[in-house]
C-alpha cells in the first residue's frame, strides 16, 4: 500500500473507516456492513460516501504535488 493512501487512511474516523474498508476493500454489501455494523443503510451509505470524498480529497493534494 502507497504510504500517502495509507497515511489517509489512517487519519479518517473511525465510522468512515470501517465502511470504506468493508465496502470498497473487501467488496462487502452495503446489507452485510449494515449486519455487522447494526447501523441502517441510510448511515452506511453515508459513511461510505463521506470515507470515498476524504480519501480523494487527500489523496488529491499529492497527485497535485506530482504534475
């Protein structure tokens, strides 16, 4: 893993992590996060947007910082 993306990562509450992680690394269901979470899906949904929009926005500075 590059350090800036595990460096972002390491910085999101902890809420956005499991969701980002769950969702997008593991390719978990927004159902079966919300199983495991006992969190509704509206909140999921939300978690999981928020995780994506503060890993681009992170991300984004050192692609940035490259061109």
């Amino acid at each position: 893993m590059g350090k800036w993306l595990q460096e972002a990562i390491t910085s999101m509450e902890e809420a956005h992590l499991v969701g980002g992680i769950l969702g997008d690394v593991e390719d978990v269901s927004i159902e079966e996060i919300c199983a495991i979470t006992k969190t509704p899906d509206g909140t999921v949904k939300s978690r999981l947007h928020r995780a994506r929009a503060v890993l681009r926005k992170k991300l984004s500075r050192h692609v940035e910082d490259e061109s």
